[in-house]
C-alpha cells in the first residue's frame, strides 16, 4: 500500500482510480484499510477543490414542503399566519429566531441552514 496526499488533479484521478478498483475490500483487510485512508483523502480533496454551499433558507423550505407534499397552507399551521407564510416564501419578510426553531422542529431543516441571509 502507497498512500500520499492528494495534491493535484492527476493524484485526484490515481486515487478515484484506485478507489474504484478496490471498494468491496473487506474492512480489517491491507485492501480495506487502503480504502478507508484513501477514502478520507479524496474527502478531503474534494472538500478543499469544490466545496458545496448550503442552500438558499427559503429555497430549502420550498423544497422540504414538496418533499413532504406540504401547501402553504400547511405551514401556516407550523409558523402562523398564511400571509406571514406567503410573505416570507416571497422574501418578503426575514424568518425570525421563533420561525427558524418551528421550522427546524417540524420540517427538520438544520437551523446552520435556516439562519443564513438571503
């Protein structure tokens, strides 16, 4: 087993590679401990060269409501008034510390996503 960092595109490439080639190793295994190193270097990699932003709050509402086959309707019963749903979908008005906890609670969105700006 040869293990180094991953620190250019072609290493990126070797290493998925690699991966590729030995990912049903047994754990316990030199194969599977291979695995697991080379596992948290592309994870790294890939952290480090294309990291992923958190979603827009409003935007993960939109989608957890279709996710769940919810209507505006429906949140209002969560977080209060329809035209206070309506405004905030529209961005029309801020979530507020009490709405981002209701709506973590019932829609299971983190709150790391629920109290950016947008």
């Amino acid at each position: 087993m040869k293990i180094a960092p991953i620190r250019t595109e072609k290493d990126y490439q070797n290493a998925l590679d690699r991966l590729e080639q030995i990912f049903d190793a047994k754990k316990g295994t030199e194969e599977g401990d291979e695995l697991e190193i080379l596992s948290i270097l592309i994870d790294r990699y890939e952290n480090e060269h294309f990291p992923i932003d958190m979603p827009d709050p409003i935007e993960a509402i939109k989608f957890r409501m279709e996710q769940m086959g919810m209507k505006q309707k429906d949140l209002a019963e969560v977080i209060g008034f329809k035209s206070r749903v309506s405004e905030i979908l529209n961005k029309k008005r801020k979530l507020t510390l009490d709405t981002i906890r209701k709506l973590n609670a019932a829609l299971n969105i983190p709150t790391e996503v629920l109290i950016q700006d947008y």
